[in-house]
C-alpha cells in the first residue's frame, strides 16, 4: 500500500512539474510576442469579430496571462452589427480570455470567456407587445448566429456594471436597471446564467435570477429552469409594466421566491414561496398574502395548488390552509374531471381579487357578494359532457350565504354539514343568526335567531323525494317545528307536498312584515300590515297537501289550512273605526277563506264575545263584521268618537259626556280593495243613562230608548229622558239643513229652581213659576264646518222675573224668547244669540281658558236694536230703555250669594234712559256712555241734569282717585226712593275728586262745586270744599271714618262756613222763601251723622249751627209761600206783630241784627238765643225746632226798646216761671227784662204755615227748660 501511494505521489509530481514546465514556456513567448501587437492589431480584429460574431472595433487593446490563461482586453470597444452596420454594443472594456488547453494541445485560438463592463443596454417594449433590444427586433438577434458556424464548446461570459435603460410605449423617462454582475456559462453540457439586478424605485430593491437548460437530452425534451428571487418587491410598480386590460395592483410590497419550468414554448411546472403585505387590487379592500404555490401542466390536464396559505385584512386572518385544483382532460383538451378541495376557504376574499375577473364576471360577483367560511371542501365533478355527470360533494359551512337578486333568494349566516351525489344527499342545518332573503315573496330579509334539522333527498328514476323531519326555526318572533315530504317527479309534473307544522308567534306585529307580499295583493297586504297592530300566537298549526299547482285547491285536489290561538290582540281592522284590545281569537285560514267565530274582545272598553269575522275569500278580500258588544254610554261614545258614527254627529262627541249602561250592535262591511267604500248599521240601547254637553251645565238623565245609525242616515225608537228635572220626549232624525247631518228634538217643561240649580243661572229668588220650552239640538255635517247648535223656543208664561226694571215680568204675562247656543268648530269657543219679545237682544261669546269656560265678548241691546257681534272683547250694553234703578241692581249684586258678576266684564255702556234712578237721583232723559280705559272706568253722562264725566278706578284699594268732572250737576233727588241709610265702608272707597260748574242739590244752586276728599286711615276726609255763587260762597271740610260703635259702621262730620252779601238772593237760590232782607249773612255749623253721605241725614243730625244776618228788614212772608229756611221760626212773628202793633210796626219790622245758636241732637234743634235786636222792639225766641218732622215747638218774646210801649197781649204772672223767663231774657239780650212792655208767643206747627199765638211768660219759662237754657227747679 505504501509502495503505491509513493507511485502515484511520484506521477503527479512529474505531471504538475511538466504543466509547471508548459506554463513558463507559454508565459515566455507570450512576453515575447506582447511588444508586437499593434503590429498584429487588425489580424486581432478580424480573429475576435470571428470568434464574437459581430465587428470588433475599439481604440486600443492590451494583452496579458490571467489565472485562466491569456486574454486581450480592447478599449472603448463598440460591438457593430455586420449586416445592418450598427451598433450593438459600445463598453468602457471588453476583455477576451483565450482557452489555453486548445491552444497548446490544438494550436487553435478559442475564446472561452468574454467580459463586458460600464456598458448600457437598450430594452423597448412596443405598443403591439413586440420587443426591441439595443433597436433591432428581439427575432433579429435570433438570427445573427450564421448557418453551420459551430457553437463553442465552453464559453463564459461575464458582465458587470450594464445598465439596461427599459422603455415601454407611451414612457416619458424610461426606467433603470443596474446589472450588477451577469454570468452565462455554455459548455456541452448546459448552458447557465445568473444575474444580479438593483431595481428601479418603484420596482422594489433587488433581484437575483438564474436560468438553466441542458443539453445532455434530446433537444425536443429540453426546457428550461427559471429561478428569480426578489426583495423588497412593489407590486403596484410591476403591475404597472403589464399594457394588458388585465387588473393591476395598486399596492403590495414583500418577497418571493419562483422556480418554473418552461417546455415547448410553455410552463410546464412553478413552485413559489410568496410573503406579500398590503396588497390591493382595488380600493375596495387589502390584504397580506403568503404561502407556497404549485402549478403541474401536463397533456391530460393541470394541477394548481397552495400548502401553508395564509391570507390576512384588517377584519380577520386565515388559518394556514391548502388549497387544490385539479382538472383533467382528453387528448383534444375538454375537460373530463375536476377536482377541488380546500381546508379552509373565507368567501368574503373572494372579492379582493375580483379585479382579475372580467367586467362582466366582476358585477356577477358584486351582486353576489358571496361571505361565510368553507371547510374541508371536497368536490368532484365527472363525465361533464354525459347527459348525467357523475359529482359527489362534502363540505362544512360555517356562517355562509349570498346575496339576492333579482328571482334568486338570498341567504346569510348559514350554517351546517353538506354531503351530495348523485344518488342524493343529507344537509344538517346547524345554523344561528340566519337571514334569508326572499325578494320574490317577502319585502323585506327574514332574521332567524337559530334554524335546525336535516333535510334528506333521495333521487330514484322515476323521482326525487325531500324528507325532513323535526326542522325547527326560531327567532325573538316566531317559533315553528315543520316536517315536509317534497315529490319531485321526473316528468313535467306538479311537485306534491305534504307539509305540517305547529308554530308560535311572540308579535303578531312582527310577523305581519313576513307575509308573502309578492304574491298577495297590495290592498290585502297593506291590511295585514295596519290591521295587525300587536299581539301573539300561543299555539298555531298548518297543514298543506297536495299538488302545488293546484293550489289553494278550489276543486278539493288538495288542503291548506291554518289554524291559530291568538291572544291578546290589538286589531286595527280599519283606519277609521277603533281598534279591538285584549282580543283572544280563534282564527281559521281555510284555502282562501280566513274567519274567526269564537272570540272574545274589548273596543273602547266595550266587551264583544263571539263575532262573526270573515273574509270569504282573500283573492277578492270583503271584510264583514258582525258583533254585539256590551258596555256604557261613555265607553260607546268613545267608540263613536273614533269611528265615522262621529262623523254623522258632525265630529261633536268630543263635547259630550255619557254615562250608564248601554249595548250595541255593529254591522260593518269593508271591501279591502275600496276601504274608503265600507258600509255599516250600528244600534244603541240606553238604559238610564246621562248626557252632558261641555259648555252646558244641564245634564239629560234616565235616557232610555234605542237609536241605529248608519252612514247616511239615523233615527230613534222611543227615546224618553229626563231633562231640568221633567221628563221629556227625544228624537231624533236625519237633518234637512244641509249644512246638519242629525237633529234631536225635545219639549219640556223647566221650573225656576232647575233654572236656578240646573242651569247655574244665579236668579235664585228672583224668579219663580214654571213655564213650557222647545230645543232642537243639531248636529254638523263633518264637511260644513257648522257649529254644533242648541235651538230654544219659549213663551216664558207662567214664569215671573223679579229682577229690576227693566226686567222684571209678572208671573202670567207672556215673554216670547228665541236664542241658540252654538258650539263653535275647534272646542274653544262658544256663541249664543237671541231676542225676547220686549226688545232686548243679545249676541255673546265664551272661550275656554285653562279647562274652563269664560265670558270672552257680547253686546246686549235694549228697545229693540239688533245685536251685532261684540268688535272688542267683553261686553257692551246698547240702545234704550225706559226705566233703570241702579240702586236696585247695585243692591241685587250685593245681597247674599247673588253675585250677577257681569259688572267685570262690561266693556262698555252706550244708553239712552228715560228715568234713570241712581244714587239717590232721579234723573229723566240722560244718556250714559261707559267704556273701560287702561287704568278707570270712563262714564259719560249727558242730560238736562248732568252733563260731565266720571272716572271710576278698578280697584279702589289702589291711590288713584274717583274723578267727577261735570260741566253741570243738578242732584234733584228721587221722590220715589224710600230713603235707606248708607252701609258703605268708607276705607273701601278711593279718594275722590269733585269739580263741578254748576253745582245743585236738589232746587238749591250752589254754583260751582271744588272738593277733594283724601284717603285716611279710617276712611276719607275733605280737607276743602268750596262753592261759589254769585252771592254766597260755602268753605267746608269734613270727614267720613269708620266707627266701630255706630250701627251703620261710619259716622260722618262737616264743618262749614257759609258767608253771604245778599241774603235774599242767597235765599232765593238755596231754594227759600226770602223772608229776611241784609247784605250781611255767616253761618258756621259743626255737624256730624251716623252713616255716610244719605238723604234722610237730618233725621240723626248731631251738632251746632251759629247763624249772623247783619242790620236788615224782616220780610213778611205768607204761608205756603215757599220753603222756609226752618231755623229762623223768626220770620213768622212779623205778620203777627204787624197785626197786632200796627202803630208800632208800621214801617216794617227793620233789625240791627239776628243772631242764634242751635243745639242739634238726633235730628231735633234746640235754641236759647235766637235773637233780633231791632230800633223798635227785640225779640228772643226758645225751644225746639225739628229738622227730622219739619215743625216748630217755640216760645218768643217781644221787648220794645225805649220810648216804644208794647200793649199788654198776654197776661202777667208772678212766681218762679217769671225768674226763669226774666233769666233766659237776660241771657239772650245781655241785659234784665223789663217789667213792662214784653209780649209773649207761642210758635207751632208745620215749617211751611207755623201757628203764632200769644202766651204768657211761664211758657217763655217752660220752653226754656225745655230746650235746656235752664235748670227746672
């Protein structure tokens, strides 16, 4: 062994020392010869354009031995073309290696490696799809190799650093490739290239590619393998290249790895390994992708399939998955078998890639819109072209479906296990959150909640039968459990099915929207969907036999019928009448005909048991209603109210209230195609039932009797009631006034007290009797818009009004009366009009405020006048009449509960009144006007005693003042009024301000009149009040104050000062008989009363009056001449005195002075010193005089004065009545009485003709004690 090895150590060593040998030698002439190449240049041309191919030229060259032996390097070479003379090829270098071996061996120069650097190479790719390279047609450059020239045996060749400028059609700036290092190795054996690329930009980053074919084959099975690896890839930029219509992609980036095979011109296998990221199609959506591809073509057929796939978006991301696709054929191509089978497949991606199917295709799959998950998919599909193809089918769906379109349902969210042959097939249905879509038949998706069962078919030559046993269905609506059995035959023949099913239904309102709306007419359809408001199924059945064709199985070929337990039901059978409520029904759908005759229900809160409902046939759907329901009269009137009855009472039910126990019947017909069309008949029975109109405050009681009402028509049947207390007769009937559509008549009789209690009218005790009446009550048609009216006629005899004038009516005296109340359309108004025999008409309205009726606006008029309507609000007083007592119908709004309460809603006053009665007053022929103002009362007062305005406040509690202010006020008093004392408060009154022109109390002037009374704490006081006439003038003040202990609550005080410069003419205008003549007259009182201002003051008169006439004449004046200003009795002696001193008094009886003072206590007046001092004679005059009965109980005394002698008229006594006349003498005349020469009389009687007789002094005395001048002893 040892021996050998040194045997073969020895041989190489002599052979590489031979090769070492061989090599010098070859360096050494190649060093020998190198120094002459330029002179061999052009045999080197010629030698490298033989062994290149193409025309050498170049600028210089260079020589020298490399590792592998000898190589020529050419400078700025350019490789030319030798048939069309161009360039192909121009590069910085291009070296030549020369194969050294056949060289030595030979003696033959063989190129056996080519190295190209800094060149550029020019690739175009034409609109047609044609190529170009460095501007000739790529099948040119297939042609340089000429006819028999022999290949090399091995070649290598080499280029770095080219760059490949590509252009496409229609580029601007072309793209750039930078090959790095190309290699291309030929030998015998194969040829092998591998290069290295740096991409474009918008390509990605680079590309490694290698390319093998052998030749160790024969040439008709050699192929080619391709491998490219790629980096960093932009998927967009490549799919950019393509001038295809084909889809591009618009993003996508990552790596790939590709191995194919291509033979005969085409791929006959690739595999790649695939890891792309955001890829996109479209905008649609985008996804990441990866996993290993194959692709096997053979003759027979293809193969196609993935191991590891992955695909992922931003909603969910595949588990890895394989993939498969096989498809077998004949020796012409068609198609014999395919085979498909996926673990997993998620239908939703489908669409991702529909950019790579045709337009067409792409909007199949858009209508489609395929979603769900496959699993374990295998299908196989054979003899295609036979008339049967054999396939067998299994697969797992998980949430599947498809959209509809068009006649093809839709189904979403199913789930379940497919096994399928041709021989038949088994479906598990395991489905929850289906949706199935029936466009055909349904308006809208069904939602079921879970769907379960099997479906099996079976396939027989003669048919196919469908079996399902126990499929259950549920959702949140219903839940049913269906067994089918489905014979298709093979021949054209209608399938037969024989179907049961037992279903629930939780809303029937739900349910309503999965009625088949295709195919049930539109009317029918949109009455199923109002009528079936709410309500559900316990316990529902359907049975379906027999050949669907002949279906609904009119000649008996078949059945279908449905049977239901409906509970609860809200059934709104028609837009116009209410709902039935609590409805439980038994419902029966025989073929076409759907009734319901056991039944129970509430409409309005009325009770139905057992109504005929039916639709005789729903092709041509009638609905009839046959029902007796039971409830009250306000239950049926709110039926009513919502049905079209209210149309026939003109929409006024609303205004109506019932009650007690009533029934109807109801006959309705409704032909669904025409709802509007219906027809019914409905009868109401009362038994003792009320009826009450709002806005009328009297009811109808013990309503008894029947009325039947139908669409145009009404009547009654013996319809008694009780009405204001009396029984009374109703009917009713259709109207004949166009604009009503039903009257009810009734006549009666009404007494004061139901006025009084029945109608709220507050004239208890003011009216009395009974009388007879007639109404009408008219009902409005819906479309006239007339308002719902009460019609009144009455007589009024036997009733008597005790109200003032001019109201007043005797018990027996006929009043003719017409008025109607009209209940104005929209519930918030109400007018009444209407005209009495003696004149006085009325036109009111009344609104309603807060869920109460109020007076809004009116006008009443007097004397005749028409009633217009009110222009403002409130109410307005017009015309003329005779006679009107303030205080009478002041005094009725204040007695008791009788508040009238119309004087706040008075607006205005505009009369005319012959007699007017009013504070005290009687005033004839005066006009008053009132009106309200923002803040008063404006009156206006015009006739020959008043002329001038008042201003009254609304509210006295406020400070603003009552404001007279007359141009004339003439206060003649009411000789017809009984005098009544004043009960008024006054620190309920405002303060008062008084100007008049002309001022008069009575026939006594005052001329003009200022006077202002304040408020004080307990009532008003009048700090002035002034009269001036043109020969007097009154200054005054007084009071008017609340007083606990006075019997009327308030006492009145006055002090006055009245100063005259001509007391005849003073007396005069006070209304006096002027029986005193002076220039000079003052009278002070201070005065007061119980009570307020009041006419009869003088009978509870309290105080003292101070009375002063300077020098003057005494008048003689005759009885019954004229008022007599009662406290001077003074001027009744000087007709005595002149009769009986004649001598003395024969030139008048002149004075120097009167003087007196008077005490007045309750009305009587006391004096002890009225006295006249006169040049002929003083007089003194004691005792009373009554202010309250108008008469005299005095005693006067006549002294002469001296050197006048009196006769002796009465006798002289002595004793202590002397003393006392003597006293009271000289108390009056500040001196003693004398002796002698005194006359004494006695003054009695009326003011008006006193009595004047003599008397003697002890009456003098008496009187004096009387009117307290003294004491009695």
């Amino acid at each position: 062994m040892t021996r050998f090895l040194r045997r073969v150590l020895k041989f190489f060593a002599y052979t590489a020392a031979g090769v070492i040998i061989l090599l010098a030698i070859a360096v050494g002439l190649f060093r020998l010869f190198l120094p002459r190449l330029p002179e061999y240049q052009e045999s080197i041309k010629g030698w490298a354009s033989t062994a290149i191919g193409m025309e050498v030229e170049f600028s210089g060259m260079d020589a020298r031995w490399g590792l592998r032996g000898p190589e020529l390097a050419f400078y700025d070479t350019e490789l030319i073309r030798t048939d069309t003379r161009t360039r192909v090829v121009a590069a910085d270098e291009v070296r030549v290696g020369v194969a050294l071996a056949r060289l030595l061996l030979e003696g033959e120069s063989v190129v056996d490696r080519v190295v190209i650097r800094d060149t550029s190479i020019e690739v175009r790719q034409l609109a047609d799809g044609g190529w170009w390279l460095q501007g000739a047609p790529m099948d040119d450059w297939l042609l340089l190799r000429k006819p028999g020239r022999r290949a090399p045996s091995e070649v290598e060749i080499i280029g770095e650093d080219i760059e490949v400028i590509f252009l496409q059609a229609g580029d601007q700036r072309p793209r750039f490739f930078d090959v790095q290092r190309l290699t291309v190795n030929i030998d015998g054996q194969r040829l092998a290239l591998d290069a290295a690329l740096r991409l474009p930009d918008d390509l990605g980053q680079q590309m490694s590619v290698a390319a093998t074919q052998l030749y160790t084959v024969p040439e008709q099975e050699r192929r080619w393998n391709l491998v490219v690896a790629a980096d960093d890839i932009d998927l967009a930029g490549w799919s950019g290249l393509q001038r295809s219509d084909a889809a591009r992609l618009l993003t996508g980036s990552g790596n790939v790895d590709l191995s194919v095979a291509i033979a005969e011109g085409r791929v006959s296998s690739a595999s790649a390994e695939l890891d792309f990221t955001d890829v996109a199609l479209d905008a649609a959506g985008r996804f990441d992708i990866a996993g290993r591809f194959e692709l096997n073509a053979a003759p027979d057929g293809w193969l196609v399939a993935t191991e590891e796939f992955q695909l992922s978006t931003p909603g969910h991301q595949w588990p890895e998955s394989s993939l498969r696709a096989e498809v077998g054929t004949d020796e012409n191509g068609k198609v014999e078998l395919v085979d498909v089978r996926a673990s997993y497949l998620n239908l939703e991606d489908i669409t991702l890639f529909s950019g790579l199917l045709a337009p067409a295709q792409r909007e199949q799959l858009a209508e489609l819109e395929p979603s769900g998950i496959v699993r374990n998919l295998v299908a196989t599909v054979s003899d295609i072209d036979s008339a049967e193809p054999r396939f067998d089918v299994a697969a797992e769906l998980e949430r599947s479906g498809f959209a509809a379109g068009g006649a093809r349902p839709g189904l979403r969210g199913f789930s379940g296990v497919l096994r399928a042959n041709r021989l038949g097939g088994r479906l598990e249905i395991r489905s929850t959150e289906l949706r199935v879509d029936l466009p055909q038949y349904l308006a809208e998706p069904i939602d079921v909640d879970a769907a379960e069962g099997t479906v099996i078919w079976r396939r027989s030559d003669k048919n196919t039968t469908v079996l399902s046993d126990s499929i259950r269905v549920r959702n949140d609506v219903f839940d049913s459990q269906s067994n089918v059995q489905i014979i298709i035959g093979a021949d054209d023949a209608s399938p037969e099915i024989d179907l049961a099913s037992t279903w629930s239904i939780a809303d029937v309102a739900a349910v309503s929207r999965y009625l088949p709306q295709k195919i049930i007419k539109p009317k029918l359809y949109n009455w199923f969907q109002s009528a079936l408001v709410s309500g559900s199924v316990s316990q529902g059945t359907t049975s379906l036999v027999g050949p669907l064709d002949k279906f609904p199985f009119d000649g008996g070929e078949g059945r279908f019928l449905v049977e239901a337990s409906v509970r609860d039901l809200t059934f709104k059978y028609h837009p116009k009448w209410p709902a039935t409520e609590q409805s439980d029904m038994e419902v029966v759908l025989d073929n076409m005909r759907l009734y319901s005759v056991t039944n129970r229900s509430f409409s309005a809160g009325n009770r139905t048991v057992d109504a005929n409902i039916e639709i005789a046939d729903l092709r041509d759907p009638v609905l009839t209603i046959d029902a007796s329901s039971t409830g009250s009269l306000e239950t049926i009137r709110s039926f009513s109210r919502q049905s079209p009855i209210a149309n026939i009472l003109g929409g006024q039910l609303d205004r109506i209230a019932v009650s007690g126990d009533a029934s109807f019947d109801l006959d309705l017909t409704v032909p669904l195609k025409k709802p509007g069309d219906f027809e019914f008949t409905t009868r109401v029975r009362s038994n003792n039932g009320t009826l009450a109109i709002d806005g009328f405050a009297p009811q109808v009681t013990d309503l008894i009797g029947e009325v039947t009402i139908s669409r145009d028509n009404i009547t009654s049947e013996t319809l008694d009631a009780r009405f204001l207390g009396e029984q009374v007769a109703v009917s009713i009937a259709s109207s004949d006034d166009p604009r009503f559509s039903v009257e009810a008549r009734t006549t009666g009789s009404v007494s004061a007290a139901a006025i009084v209690t029945e109608l709220g009218l507050p004239l208890d005790g003011l009216i009395s009797g009974a009388t007879r009446y007639a109404a009408r009550l008219l009902f409005p048609r819906r479309a006239a818009k007339a308002p719902f009216t009460i019609q009144i006629d009455s007589d009024l005899e036997g009733l008597g009004i005790g109200l003032p004038e001019p109201l007043e009516k005797p018990l027996a005296a006929r009043l003719g009366l017409e008025g109607d109340i009209r209940f104005m359309p929209g519930g918030e108004l109400i007018e009444s009009a209407g005209l009495a025999d003696n004149g006085i008409a009325w036109q009111v309205a009344f609104n309603r405020r807060n869920n109460a009726w109020d007076f809004d606006r009116g006008v009443v008029t007097m004397g005749g006048e028409a009633a217009a309507p009110a222009p403002t609000r409130g109410l307005h007083i017009r015309g003329d009449t005779t006679t009107v007592r303030l205080d009478d119908w002041l005094n009725l709004s204040r007695s008791g509960d009788k508040q009238v309460g119309a004087a706040d809603r008075i607006r205005s006053i505009d009369l005319r009144v012959a007699d007017l009665h009013a504070v005290g007053q009687h005033l004839k022929g005066h006009r008053v006007r009132v009106d309200r103002s923002a803040r008063d009362w404006s009156v206006q007062v015009e006739g020959d005693n008043v002329v001038g305005s008042i201003f009254v406040p609304y509210d006295f509690g406020s400070d603003r003042a009552m404001v007279l202010n007359m141009e004339r006020l003439y206060l003649p008093g009411d000789e017809t009024a009984a005098a009544a004392p004043a009960t008024l408060d006054p620190r309920k009154l405002p303060p008062i301000t008084l100007t008049s022109a002309d001022f008069a109390l009575g026939n006594r002037y005052l001329g003009s009149l200022d006077m202002s009374l304040q408020r004080i704490e307990g009532g008003l006081q009048a700090n002035s009040i002034l009269t001036n006439d043109e020969s007097f003038q009154v200054v005054a003040s007084g009071r008017w104050v609340a007083d606990e202990f006075d019997p009327l609550g308030s006492r009145t005080s006055l002090a006055a000062t009245l100063t005259s410069n001509d007391v005849m003419k003073t007396m005069s205008r006070l209304d006096f008989a002027p029986g005193i003549a002076s220039d000079a007259m003052t009278a002070q009182v201070d005065l007061s009363w119980s009570g307020g201002p009041r006419a009869d003051f003088l009978d509870v008169l309290d105080g003292e009056v101070e009375v002063r006439f300077g020098s003057g004449q005494l008048e003689e004046v005759e009885p019954g001449a004229g008022r007599v200003f009662g406290l001077m009795s003074i001027v009744a002696l000087p007709r005595r005195l002149s009769f009986d001193f004649s001598d003395v008094f024969n030139k008048g009886f002149g004075f120097d002075e009167i003087t007196g003072t008077f005490r007045i206590v309750d009305g009587e007046s006391y004096t002890c010193d009225l006295s006249l001092k006169g040049p002929a004679a003083d007089i003194g005059i004691v005792g009373r005089a009554s202010l309250a009965s108008r008469d005299y109980d005095q005693t006067a005394v006549v002294s002469a004065n001296v050197g006048n002698t009196l006769p002796i008229v009465g006798a002289v006594v002595a004793g202590p009545q002397v003393a006392a006349a003597l006293l009271v003498f000289s108390q009056i005349f500040k001196k003693p009485l004398q002796e002698v020469g005194q006359v004494y009389y006695g003054i009695k009687g009326s003011w008006d003709a006193p009595v004047v007789e003599g008397t003697n002094a002890a009456d003098f005395a008496n009187h004096g004690v009387v009117a307290g001048c003294v004491r009695p002893e």
